[in-house]
C-alpha cells in the first residue's frame, strides 16, 4: 500500500486520538485510512451526477441523503 504524508490541524490530530482512544478504530492509521475513504464516498456522491452514473452502485440506495452500511 503506498504511504501518504500529510499535515492536519492540531484540532483534527486531538479527534482522531480521541476516537482511536475511544475504541472507535485500533490504530491512528486505521483512522485516518477509514476517514480519508468515507470523505471521499461523500465528495463523489454529492458533486452532480451523468446521466450513465446514475445507476452505479456506491453504497446508496437510489437516494442521495440515505446511506447503507
């Protein structure tokens, strides 16, 4: 898997902390792989959408507002 360098806040840096600490993931790298995949899921599916990609499958349920887990 390759490595990502990045700078974040102070107050981003304390909320992934406290939710590894929490127990919400096992490691400060879980965290921030499983956060950066779920910003990324919401930027797609709120920008507009083609016509062709209107039936493509991204964990949604035909409804821009309901997710499914």
């Amino acid at each position: 898997m390759p490595k990502v360098k990045i700078n974040v806040p102070e107050h981003l840096e304390m909320q992934i902390a406290q939710l590894v600490d929490e127990g919400e993931f096992v490691s400060r790298e879980e965290a921030i792989e499983d956060l950066l995949s779920t910003g990324i899921r919401a930027f797609k599916t709120s920008g507009p959408m083609d016509e062709d990609d209107r039936f493509e499958d991204d964990g949604m349920m035909g409804h821009e507002d309901e997710y499914v887990f």
